[in-house]
C-alpha cells in the first residue's frame, strides 16, 4: 500500500451524473457503539487478502450501495481511495489514541478479486440500522462492557468525541434527540449505551454480534468467526491487539464501576454474541 500526505475529504458524495447502485452481497457494513473496537476490526478485515474496509469515510446509508460500486471500481482499476491513517501512514486501529489520524488517498494492492468491500461507521448507521438491514447487507456490530466503555468516553484524551458532551453548553447535537430527565452526565452517558445496545440486540438477520472482550482477549478465534460470517479469508498478520480493559488504561473505573451500580435505571443489556 502506498500513501500519499495529503489530507483529503472524509466523504465521497454522489454527483449530479451519477445513479443509484442495487446493493451487492459483497459488501458489509462493521458499526456498533462507539470505543468497542470498530476502527481495530475495520482495520484487521482490511488486511485480508480478498477484503477492505473503509473507516468512517461514507455516512450516507442511501448510497451505500453506489459507494460500495464505486470504490471496489477504483481498487481494481488502481486508481486511489481515502482512508484512515495514522502518522506512521498505516490504517488506523484507534481513532481517538493514535497520533496524525487523518484522511488520506492510497493506493490498495495484493488484493484477490472479486474483492469484498467494508464500510464502518458507528452512532449514524445504528441510527439508521433497519434501512441497511434493508440493503441486506451482513453487518458487524461491536459491544463492550457498559463499564469501560464508559470510562473510555470519560478520558481526558477523548474529551471531543460526542459521547463525552452529553451535558451543558457542550452537549452534542447527536443527543437532540434523547429527551434526558437527569442532569447527571455518567446516567446520560449509560442511557445512550442501553440505547444502542437495545439496537444491536433487536436486530435478528444478516448480523453478527462481537464482544469487544471476546476480541482482545480470544483474537484468532474471534476473528475466524468473523471472516466466516463475511465469507472472506483470514488475514496472515494481524495489528498487535493490548486488552484496553485494564486499571492501567482507566484509572477511575472503580468509581466508574460504583457509580454505574448506584444508578437507578433500566437493567443492563452486556450484549451476549449470536
């Protein structure tokens, strides 16, 4: 793979010339809460040799098909894609921690054709999960302990993704739409997890449910199961995968962890896999 350093628009957008795309069952879509493990896993599919996958590059689940079309035309072809990279100029495994994320073209080669093509994106395909159900494409869809997930949106170094501005004169547009009746930011935060787990676990068709833990800490046979489910061969080399569930990582998850048991709300969905 080659890269350019020019930073590049993060969406392709559909011209005045261009028409719809009939969704093809080579393509599959990776979403799920946000700091499961999606860009990791959108990164170890896009090192088979026969599968790639784009991180949060296209949002609009309309055109998804049309996307899917075009990119997989441009890969074969040898023309560039954008992706996400990070400074040293490989894929990124996590959006937030990694250093020099940017948007960049490539060029994607030692790929088998047909080639299957990936698109991931989290919190706005959930929103709109049943339209890409629709589309009947096979989705992918990551869970991690409310508990750590949690305390993930609470590090300091993740402080501007939108699950950290739940609250105030910082509140994200994205929680419009919730109707809070609690002016505590950890209860806001657990009610937007039960939100999106109840998500994930109400869709029964074309999805495979993948525990973030099962992830970092069964990586081979995780991964197996989930190149299974796509039908695309198992990469030879993976990125080196460190359990983020860890004291170390999260010094505050013990009072994470109490405060979450004091809250009074709904009882907590940890998201079995299927």
């Amino acid at each position: 793979m080659k890269w350019s350093d020019k930073n590049v628009r993060p969406r392709w957008v559909l011209e005045k010339d261009e028409t719809l795309t009939l969704p093809s069952d080579l393509d599959y879509v990776i979403t799920g809460i946000p700091r499961s493990g999606t860009s990791l896993m959108s990164t170890i599919l896009s090192l088979s040799e026969d599968s790639f996958c784009f991180n949060e590059i296209h949002y609009k689940v309309s055109t998804l098909p049309l996307f899917f079309s075009e990119m997989r035309k441009r890969i074969e072809t040898g023309l560039p894609v954008i992706n996400k990279i990070n400074k040293i100029g490989t894929l990124v495994t996590d959006t937030q921690r990694e250093i020099g994320v940017k948007y960049s073209h490539m060029h994607v080669g030692n790929k088998s054709f047909p080639l299957k093509i990936g698109s991931k994106v989290n919190v706005p395909y959930l929103n709109n999960i049943n339209q890409i159900a629709k589309l009947d494409y096979k989705i992918v869809a990551m869970i991690r302990n409310p508990e750590y997930t949690l305390a993930s949106w609470n590090d300091a170094k993740v402080s501007n993704i939108p699950e950290a501005n739940v609250d105030g004169v910082t509140q994200h547009n994205r929680w419009e739409m919730f109707s809070f009746s609690t002016e505590s930011k950890l209860e806001r935060q657990l009610i937007i997890w039960e939100h999106y787990a109840n998500i994930i676990n109400s869709i029964s068709s074309n999805i495979l449910i993948v525990n973030y833990e099962s992830l970092v800490q069964k990586p081979i046979d995780t991964i197996s199961k989930v190149c299974d489910f796509l039908a695309i061969k198992e990469p030879q080399t993976i990125p080196e995968i460190v359990d983020g569930n860890s004291i170390d990582k999260y010094p505050s998850i013990n009072e994470i962890i109490n405060q979450i048991s004091e809250i009074k709300s709904s009882k907590l969905i940890l998201g079995n896999e299927k």
